[in-house]
C-alpha cells in the first residue's frame, strides 16, 4: 500500500466539520454525534466499527471526544478508504476476465511473486483459507480477506 498522508485541507475541512458539532460550551462532540459528523463529511462507517471507536477515543467514558482524538479517527478512515480502493483496484486489474473472481491459479502466481520466502505449502494454506466454497475462484470479498490477513 502506498504512503498515505491526510492533507491540510482536508483537516481544515475537517475540523470546521467538526466544530459545528461541537456541544455548547465546550470543545467537544457527543460520541453519539459521530456518526452525523462522519457523514456531513460523505464518510461511511458501519455502526459496530464507529462503536468500537468512539469507546477507544472515550477512555473516561464522558461520551465527548476531543478535536485532537477525532482527528485520529479521521485520519484512520481516510486510510482505510484508500487501502480499500487501491485493494478494489488491484482486484480489478487481477479479474482479467471481468467476471469478479480471480482464478487460484493466478492468485497463486501473485502469492509466489509477492512472497520472497513464502512455501508452496504456505499458499496451498492460504488458498485454502481464502477459497473457502471450494469454487477454484476468489472473489473480491474473499481477496480482501487475505490481503487484510498479511
């Protein structure tokens, strides 16, 4: 995956974002308001994720989080939304067929050339895992997995 570094303005447009959710009197947005905020920034994260988030930033349990501890945040799902679309890209490229399935056997050509120690056993093991209907195809869902796996 590529550097990946948030830019300035995207943290300006962030933090003005940000302030319009800010509580009264303070510097502070309600972790029930993330999810409003997440999306006034056309950023999607699913409930159970943006949970275990606003918990993790949330450590004295004041249900408020901080400009800087929301920046985190921000941060980690712009990143995430890049390694996903650079992941769809590849996928794309590797579905020479355009049917949306890699074959195993060009996934096992990619595993090899990724892979500078990496055993036959080693992908016969990680096939098996990532084809797990047995189909002799991955699918994009199936390809997330063991690249997400690495």
């Amino acid at each position: 995956m590529t550097d990946f570094k948030v830019t300035d303005k995207q943290f300006t447009d962030a933090k003005s974002t940000f302030h319009l959710y800010v509580k009264k009197g303070s510097e502070e947005v309600a972790t029930k308001d993330l999810d409003q905020l997440f999306k006034a920034m056309a950023l999607h994260i699913d409930d159970e994720k943006l949970k275990d988030w606003a918990d993790e930033m949330d450590e004295d349990a004041t249900g408020l989080i901080t400009w800087e501890k929301f920046k985190v945040l921000f941060e980690r799902k712009l990143k995430e939304d890049e390694e996903e679309k650079e992941l769809k890209e590849a996928f794309r490229v590797l579905d020479s067929q355009k049917k949306g399935v890699i074959p195993v056997s060009d996934l096992r050509w990619i595993l090899k050339s990724l892979g500078d120690d990496i055993t036959e056993e080693e992908i016969d093991d990680m096939i098996a895992e990532t084809d797990t209907d047995g189909s002799g195809t991955v699918d994009y869902e199936e390809f997330k997995s063991l690249m997400s796996s690495e």
